[in-house]
C-alpha cells in the first residue's frame, strides 16, 4: 500500500536525517491501521539508502521485532546483539520494534541502558497504538510523532478498486484507519456487524432479555466481533443524540436508517445516552481488560438495559 497522508512527515524527517539533525529514537504514535508501520519503513528505506521494501527485509543492517503477541526479553536479547555490531553495507542500521507496547516490562528495561546510552550508528523506531502501556522512562527517551486518523474522503479515494456503494461504506465506518476499511471489504460478517446496533437497541427498549442473551452468545465467542459491536453501538447512540437534539440528518453513520434513528430516540429519551455511553465505554475497558468476553457482552447488555428500562 502506498504511504497515503503523511508524506509531509515522511518529508520532514528526511530532511532531519539529511542535515543530520535526526533523533536516534522516534516512537510513532496513533490508532491502528493507519499506516504507521508504512511511515516507518520508507524512513527505513531512506536511512539505508535501500530501493524496496522487499530488499529492506533481507537488509543486515536493518532488524524488525514483530511479535504478534508478546515481546519479551530474548526478543530483546536479539536487539542488544543487533545494536553492538557495526553497520556491515553503509553508516547506520534501523531498528523498528512494531506495537511496541507488547513489550513486557522486563523487556522494557533491558532496552533502557541501550537506548540511553545508544551507538551513534543506530536508529530505534518505535510503533505503537497504545503508548500509555510503556514505562515513562523509555518515553522520556523518545521523540514522538502522533499520526491523526485519515479523514473519511482520503480512504474513499484510496479505495479505488470497489463499488461506490462499497467504498462509502468502508470509509465510513473506518475511523479513519486504512486497516479497518480493507478488512470492511474482505469480510462479508464484519459488515453485518456494522448494522446490528439496529437489532441490539431494538431489544433494549422492549426490555427483551431472551434476545439479548442470544446476541451475547452469537458474538461472545469472539472478542474482536464483541469489541466491534460495542464500538458500533456507541456510533448508534452518536447518531441517536444527533437525531434527538435537533432531528440533524447530516453526518450521520447510519444515514439510512434515519427513521429506526427517531424511533429509539423517541422510546428510550435522549438524556439517557449519556449514561448508556458510559455504560458500553466501560464495557470495552473490561473487554480489553481479557474478560469472559460472552459474560461480558451479556452484563453490558444487561446494565444497558436496566439504564433504559
């Protein structure tokens, strides 16, 4: 994918590293998705004066810590390796930890004295959706650089080999995030995700717990569907406070369902959604917490329901 957005950045911080005035540890900051990994790669790429991509994966002098789940210190063990060798092709090597936040804090402060006390040839690149979950102390070593969500017009645009009807919905319900709108395209059950707050607050307002349990049980064997359903949930209650307040009709997620809109709005009160958001942002802080995610999706439904009724 082509680094779409941040070009700017990618150009100043060439111009840093030309005049020689680059920090030797940035940490790019911003939700997932969003092209992050990208920004940093073609920085990759400048610094050690590589063509592609594809040859940067082979490059000596450039190392990447991707784990999926947890970085820990044998990961870090590589680092330390990686950092006491001279560069073997050029003037510099790269280091890029991707989700750095799945650093475990013993990894954590292994990397600190490096880090502190760095070889002049090394540059660290730090990734991450979550900052909050790194010591202070590597931040405090860090210079950042906060990547803003894409607006939805430039992930329409990018979106060039789909349907209008498909682009519009994928870069709606994005975030703003490139990430989310592939995935909006590729999976048929993601997109109905997208339309079930419709059912959901349906139940709510007629107090119907029988449904309720049955839609727990449907998407809590699955904590990425039960995280989405709750965050679409909190774009239904978006809409039902515009709708409410004023019966605006513009900007809104579900612009086609504006007539369901009015309807909850009318039967459960709009001075009601402030609590039920507190109560669905709550709930995906226990979610993302690891959770029963069933038992969770369940009590959250439950004290929505209660919040209404």
């Amino acid at each position: 994918m082509k680094l779409i957005g941040f070009d700017e950045t990618l150009g100043q911080l060439v111009s840093l590293a030309k005049e020689r005035r680059l920090p030797h540890a940035l940490i790019f900051t911003g939700i997932e998705g969003i092209g992050k990994r990208k920004l940093a790669m073609e920085l990759s790429l400048f610094l050690l004066d590589v063509d592609t991509i594809d040859k940067l994966s082979h490059y000596p002098d450039f190392l990447v810590i991707d784990e999926k789940t947890n970085i820990g210190v044998e990961e870090i063990k590589e680092v330390l390796l990686f950092s006491s060798e001279r560069p073997l092709y050029g003037r510099r090597k790269v280091l890029l930890i991707n989700d750095a936040h799945k650093m475990n804090v013993q990894a954590q402060n292994k990397l600190l004295k490096t880090l502190e006390e760095p070889p002049d040839f090394l540059t660290f690149l730090f990734i991450t959706s979550a900052p909050g979950r790194l010591l202070d102390t590597i931040l405090s070593r860090l210079v950042e650089y906060s990547l803003k969500p894409h607006s939805e017009e430039d992930i329409y645009r990018a979106l060039e080999d789909y349907s209008e009807a498909e682009r519009r919905l994928a870069a709606r319900f994005s975030g703003g995030s490139f990430e989310k709108a592939f995935s909006i395209l590729e999976d048929e059950d993601l997109r109905k995700l997208f339309f079930f707050p419709e059912k959901i607050f349906d139940a709510l307002a007629e107090g119907d717990r029988i449904k309720l349990l049955d839609y727990a049980q449907e998407y809590g064997g699955n904590r990425d569907h039960a995280r989405l359903l709750l965050e679409h949930s909190l774009l239904w209650l978006r809409d039902l406070a515009l709708v409410g307040q004023n019966r605006r009709t513009e900007n809104l997620y579900y612009q086609d369902r504006v007539d369901v809109l009015v309807r909850h709005s009318q039967s459960i009160g709009r001075y009601k959604i402030p609590l039920l958001r507190e109560k669905i942002e709550t709930g995906l802080k226990r979610l993302a917490a690891n959770c029963n995610t069933e038992y969770l999706l369940w009590t959250c439904l439950m004290e929505l329901e209660e919040g209404i009724n």
